[in-house]
C-alpha cells in the first residue's frame, strides 16, 4: 500500500484514485453528490491505495475531521478485486497512517450499515444510530 499527500500523487494515480473513487461512490451506488472535495488536497490528508497493473485495486482517505479528530472515508476497494481480503489490509494500513500521522486518539469512520461487522472485526464501535446519507444508510463508528 501506498502513502501519498495530494501533491505527491502522479497524475496517473490521481486519475485512476478519483476514476475509481467516481465508478464506486457516484456511477455504481447510483449517488450523485460532489465526491472529490477540498479535504483530497488538504496538507495533512493521506491517500492509501493499492495500484497494481495500473488499476486502482483499493483506496482511503485518512485526514483530520473539522473536531480535529482522526477519520478515515472514501474506503473501496475496486469491483474486480473484491472478496480478496484487500480490504483487511487497507483498513489495517490506514489505521496505521492515522496512529502515525494524527497520533493515539480515536479514529472515526462514516461506514455504511451493511459493513458495520467488517469494522467492528477491526476494533471500531457503533456511535450512533443509522443514518441517511446520500440515500444509503450509515452509521458513526470509532476506534478508540
């Protein structure tokens, strides 16, 4: 897995990071919503994602919330690739990244309810009730 800030992306990865990020969260999920934003360029964001044969296989998004709270968001991994295990280890990598960049505080994920056992396999806990966003149901999750 990759590490890279905005401005140390190539512009292959920057196409296929935000292509895939589109083909997943707006063209397949069927949300249309502005799903590139400021938070991609922001200093302290992270980009970790997996480029193997110049196909974007997995991605997310590590950053500081608004509260200054760790997050992570925009986690995918890319339809061919899915059911591989990929996504183990990239929620294990971005972890990782945020204990490392932002420090030992929570780390929070906006997951979509259907994947709440996924992370709470990796140590998140339910923190609030679910939720609409987009049209697809969600749920606040930390990691303490």
């Amino acid at each position: 897995m990759q590490v890279k800030t905005f401005y140390e992306l190539s512009h292959d990865e920057l196409f296929s990071i935000f292509h895939t990020r589109i083909a997943v969260f707006v063209v397949e999920q069927a949300c249309a919503y502005q799903e590139i934003d400021e938070t991609d360029k922001k200093s302290d964001t992270l980009h970790v994602f997996l480029i193997e044969e110049g196909e974007l296989q997995a991605y997310a998004r590590c950053y500081k919330s608004a509260s200054g709270c760790s997050a992570i968001g925009r986690v995918l991994v890319s339809q061919a690739c899915r059911g591989k295990g990929i996504a183990q280890n990239l929620m294990t990598r971005a972890i990782e990244v945020c204990r490392t960049h932002y420090g030992l505080q929570p780390i929070h994920i906006s997951a979509q309810t259907y994947l709440t056992q996924f992370y709470q396999s990796l140590g998140f806990e339910i923190c609030s009730q679910a939720y609409l966003e987009d049209g697809i149901e969600h749920i606040d999750m930390v990691l303490s």
